[in-house]
C-alpha cells in the first residue's frame, strides 16, 4: 500500500510538468510571434535603408552638377562684368549734368518747362 503515495505523488509531478511544458510552448509561440514581427521590421528597415541610399546617390548627384552650374554661372558673371566694363571704359557715360540738360529740353513737351507769359 505504500506504492499509491508515490504515484499521487508522480501524478503531481506529472502534472506540474505538463503545465509547465504548455507554459514553455506558450511562451516559444509569443517569442516566435514576436521574431516574425521583428523579422517583418527589419525587411522594412532594410528597404527603407535602401530607398535612402538611392536617394541621397541622386542628391549628391544634383548637388554636385548644381555646384558645377554654379561655377559656370560665376565665371559668365565675371566675364559679362568684365564686358561691360570694358564697354563704359570704350563709351564713357556723360556726367549727369549733361543728361539731366539733355532730358529737360528733349523730353518734356514745352508747355511743361517754359514759362507762361
């Protein structure tokens, strides 16, 4: 009669074990859950990562021939100062005397600057 203690006693231990052993597979599904939704998060990191590499190759792609433009524009700049400086050294502008004289009797009708007698 001793040998039903031990195996209430065994059942006991059986069942904590079975117990413990749905616990434990309760927990895999959750952490193997868990993996996927990492899993998941990571292929849109990874594509994202990607997609901005992509990007930032085009924009230093622009900035680069925006820079080149830049320097071409500068140089056409500096050269059509030059131009036009060489220009008024070639036909010097009249003082601002004369031009003033030239506008007052070309290009205000009489009635506006002669006198009323």
């Amino acid at each position: 009669m001793c040998v039903r203690p031990q195996i209430d006693l065994l059942k006991r231990h059986n069942d904590q074990k079975k117990a413990r052993l749905a616990s434990l597979r309760a927990q895999i599904e959750d952490w193997k859950s868990k993996a996927r939704d990492l899993q998941a998060e990571l292929d849109e990191l990874r594509t994202r990562y990607h997609d901005l590499t992509v990007e930032h190759k085009e924009v230093g792609e622009k900035l680069k021939e925006s820079r080149s433009d830049r320097l071409r524009c500068l140089s056409e700049n500096d050269r059509l100062r030059k131009k036009i400086h060489d220009l008024e050294e070639r036909f010097p502008l009249p003082p601002p005397a004369f031009l003033l004289f030239f506008f007052t009797y070309t290009c205000i009708p009489d009635q506006y600057w002669r006198p009323q007698r």
